[in-house]
C-alpha cells in the first residue's frame, strides 16, 4: 500500500469537496441547524417560558423516572430539558455523520465520474485497494470531524446559554462520550459503505444521494422510538450499537471490496 | 523489440456484446501506431485492454514483457482517453503535482519536470491559473503534459484531437510526433481521424465491429486493399476518372478515348490514400453515408 497516493487523493477529495458549494452547503448548514440552532432556540423558548409548553404533557413527564438525572437540576420542567437535550437529541445527532459521509463519498466517487476525472484517476499506477481505502479514509475521516464540531458547537453554545440563565450546564451526561467517539464513528461508516454500493451503479451524484439517504430512515425511527419512551438510551446501549453498526459496516465493505476494481467502475462510466 | 503484444485478445461484456474479438497485433518500440475504425470498433476497448484497465475473456495481453494487468505496466505507461480530464478546480501546477505522487515522482524530480514540460507546452505563464479557466485546447496541452510527467515509455492515445479545432489539433499532432520520435516513445493512436493518423503513424491497423481488417504500413495497405489504381484523364470538352490494375491498361483507355474522337489533355494517376483504404476496409460506404 502507498500511501502517499492514499493521502494525495484524500487532500485532493477534500478539497474538491471545499470546491463545491453544492456538496459544501449541506455537510455545514446540516450540523449547524441540527447541533447548534435548533437545540438553542429550543432551550432559549424553554428558559424565556420556563417550559410550559413541554411541562405538563402527560406522554414527556413520564420519560423523567426512565433516565438518571441529577438532583442539582432546580425543577421538573428542567430535568424535562436535560432529558431533550442530553438523550432525545443523542439519534438525531447521528444524522451528521452519516448526512456527511455519504454526501462526500457521493462526490469523491459518482462526483468523480460525473466530472470525468475518474477515468484519469484509474489510468494511473493507483492500485484498486489504494483507490479504496483513499476513498474510504477521504470521506470517513472528515465526516467524523464534521460530528464532533457538531457537537463542539452543541456543547458549548448551550452550556453557555443554561449556564447564564441557571449558573450550571445543561450538558453533561456521560453518554456523549461513546456517543461521540464510538457512535459517530460508527455511524459515518454505516453511511458511507451504504453509499459505497450505491455508487457502484449510481451515474450521477443526485442519484448517489437519494438512494444512499435512505439509510437515515432506520434513526428517524429511533429518535421516534426514543420520544414515546419505548427505549431508553443508556452509555451502555450506544457502546454495542457501536460495535454493532462497526460490524455492520465492516461487513458491508468486505463483501463489496472485491467488486469495487478498476473495470467495475470504467465499466459504468 | 516488442512494446505491445496482443495475441487473440477477445473481451466480450457482462450483456454479451462482443467488443473485440480474436485480436492479434504488435506495436514495435519507437513506433506510432493508428489503431483506426468508426466509432463503436471496439478502439477503447482495446486500448483499455492494452493498458491494463480491463480484463480480457479471452487471450492475452503484454507490454514491454509484462502481462497488461501488472501495476507496473501502468507505471510505465500513460493514457489519454478521449472524455478523460482533470481536476478544474485545481491549477495546472497542483494537478500536476497530483499525478506526479501517483507515479511516485520525488517532489523535486516532479518540480523540474512541471517546469520543463509547461515550458514545452507554452503554459509556464499560466501555470497557477484554474485549468476550469482553460480552452480545450489549452487543456489537451496539460492533458499531454500530465501524461509525459514519469516519462512513459508507451503512450496509449485515444482521439487526442477530438473537440480541437484545425490549427490547435495541429499543434497536438505535431507534438505528439516530436515527443515520440525525440524520446522513442511508442504510441498506441486511436482515432477515426484519418488526416491526423496518416500525418503521424509508421503502421496502421484498422478495426470493424470488433475484428482487425487489416494491419500495415501505408504502403502495404494500399497494395493489398487496392489493386484497382485510378487515373483521372482531361480531354478537351470533359475530365473522367477511370480504374485500371497495371499501368500498361492506361495507354489502352486513352486509345480507346482518342478513337471516340476526344483529344487528351492531361493523364493524371490519382494516388490513393489512406482514406481510400479506409473506407474500402472498415468504413461505410459513400451510399450508406448518404
């Protein structure tokens, strides 16, 4: 393996993905919207009403007893929020990487062919396994960055409002860590060996996009499961999602790398 | 010595079309060869299976004594595809030094080369513009650079003037002409640019659905494809063109002119070109382009 070519192609992906305000847009507005916006309107609504609109609902007092929170916390409507922002949240963070990842192995491969650069690419010396590993690495590694300034963002814009507003943070359930270093991971990895087979077929990158995305249909799902408090997420339950996501994933691409050669793809150029 | 050898290469698709069948050819060192046919011969195809990108169904491929296949090959070796392009939102230079890193070029080996080969493209000036900002033209030239970076030894070209206009496509044949003959490169040329192949190549093979027709140099071609020459005879009141196989026939068709009463002029023999194979071998007839 060389990996000079590996980290050259990874740079050059990267930066075709800066290049392009199509494929630019979605992987900043997204976490922006999800991470920071969203979550800090939500918590500036509840501390300017003091969460009448959420206290009182039968269905949200009843997720209070399912999830530890701490006593330091000054009423129900407050544990209400802790319980929105440290554990509803937690799937629909998860929306970041796998939007991310598969937008940018959408471009970095079927972008590729759509350009006609790939053909080039596959003319060179690059071996079949540099090539993807490359594009694996090139679409992985900046979406988990792309989650943990997500969530950078996430945690300090809204323990900087609750802390000015109640004098403590409103973050600061452990789940984040695995969250964050196992899960995201994990995530951007299901994503991206989605789009993998997708872009075996796929021409274009809106093609890639729409039939890769139906991968964000299964954690719409559990975010509406976590909600009606038929589970409940604990740092524990994230861990073997984790592994079981990684497995998944890793499976995926064993099964599809021996596909992916440079005649498989020239083939459907 | 060899540089390319295809012996019954066949490459039949997943759908069952049959591209190329039973192909069997070799591209000496130094020389430049038209591999010319329509479009849909199975010219790509070849030459795809020739630098290793695809995998024949049947028979076997080398370069410089190497199976297609091998890495090496393709280190050895450059492409220029028709529809193949670069990065335009990079500058000439970056996307130089891109390739450069595949061919595993050090970064002062890949400087003085981008230096030397801009220059000899006339692009040293617009070095660090975006090549999105680039002509076609413009762009084949650092298509032709990126190619000559590692110092190939066998180019593989397909329809390197395609969407030139005259005088740039010009341009590109002639340097393609110089680099090979300058530093022996062979070149594998496929086209259906006839203007552009009998301006450059040593030997021609021609290509129909699939199947060589005929393979040689000019000369050996227009022997074996034509055995009818023709002459074009002017006599007073109008110009005819006439066929004959050996020049002693000419005297006769003259005679034959001059009994009806008609006063010769001009007796001009039409040498036939390369076209002329062409269309006899592999391409439609006048009829069916109509």
């Amino acid at each position: 393996m060389n990996w000079s070519r590996v980290q050259a192609i990874m740079g050059k992906d990267i930066r075709a993905v800066t290049a392009s305000k199509m494929v630019l847009l979605p992987i900043v507005i997204v976490p922006l919207l999800l991470c920071v916006l969203v979550p800090a309107v939500i918590l500036l609504l509840a501390l300017r009403f003091d969460t009448v609109l959420i206290t009182g609902v039968d269905f949200v007092e009843k997720l209070i007893p399912l999830y530890p929170v701490p006593d330091a916390l000054p009423g129900p409507s407050d544990r209400v929020l802790y319980i929105f922002l440290n554990y509803t949240f937690l799937p629909l963070f998860m929306l970041v990487p796998i939007m991310a990842s598969s937008v940018i192995a959408s471009d970095s491969i079927v972008g590729e062919k759509e350009r006609k650069t790939l053909e080039t690419l596959l003319y060179t010396p690059v071996t079949n396994r540099e090539f993807l590993v490359a594009k694996l690495l090139g679409a992985f590694v900046p979406a988990v960055l792309v989650s943990w300034g997500g969530f950078a963002g996430y945690f300090v814009v809204l323990n900087l409002i609750y802390s000015v507003a109640r004098g403590m943070l409103i973050l600061q359930s452990w789940i984040w860590l695995p969250a964050m270093l196992l899960l995201s991971p994990s995530v951007s990895a299901l994503g991206l060996s989605v789009t993998l087979i997708v872009s075996l077929r796929a021409k274009t990158y809106m093609e890639a996009q729409q039939t890769a995305g139906i991968i964000v249909l299964p954690f719409v799902v559990l975010i509406v499961v976590q909600i009606a408090g038929l589970l409940t997420f604990k740092p524990l339950y994230v861990v073997g999602l984790s592994i079981a996501l990684g497995i998944a994933s890793y499976w995926i691409v064993a099964r599809i790398a021996p596909r992916f050669t440079r005649e498989a793809i020239i083939n459907t150029l | 010595m060899t540089a390319i050898q295809a012996d019954g290469l066949t490459k039949t698709f997943p759908g069952g079309i049959t591209a190329v069948r039973d192909l069997t050819l070799e591209v000496k060192r130094g020389q430049i060869f038209g591999f010319l046919g329509p479009n849909g011969a199975g010219k790509t195809t070849t030459l795809r299976l020739l630098n290793g990108t695809l995998i024949p169904s049947g028979g076997s491929s080398s370069v410089l004594g190497r199976d297609s296949r091998e890495e090496e090959v393709r280190s050895r070796t450059a492409t220029l595809a028709e529809e193949a392009r670069m990065y335009e939102h990079m500058s000439v230079t970056e996307n130089l030094r891109f390739f450069a890193r595949m061919y595993e070029l050090s970064p002062e080996e890949a400087e003085a080369r981008i230096r030397e080969l801009l220059g000899r493209m006339g692009l040293w000036d617009k070095r660090d513009s975006k090549l999105g900002s680039f002509s076609t033209g413009m762009k084949k030239r650092v298509y032709l650079a990126r190619t000559l970076l590692h110092r190939p030894e066998i180019l593989f070209l397909d329809e390197p003037t395609s969407g030139l206009d005259p005088e740039a496509a010009l341009r590109v044949t002639d340097l393609i002409r110089t680099l090979a003959r300058e530093q022996e490169v062979s070149v594998f040329l496929c086209t259906h640019n006839l203007v552009l192949a009998e301006r450059i190549c040593d030997v021609f093979a021609l290509l129909r659905e699939g199947t060589l027709q005929a393979l040689g140099s000019k000369e050996q071609l227009l022997d074996s494809k034509l055995e009818d020459k023709r002459v074009q005879i002017r006599t007073v009141d109008s110009t005819s063109v006439h066929t004959f196989t050996k020049e002693e026939e000419i005297d006769r068709i003259i005679r034959k002119l001059q009994g009806k009463g008609e006063k010769v002029v001009e007796v001009r023999i039409l040498r036939p070109s390369l076209e002329d194979v062409y269309f006899r071998t592999v391409g439609r007839s006048q009829d069916e382009l109509v």
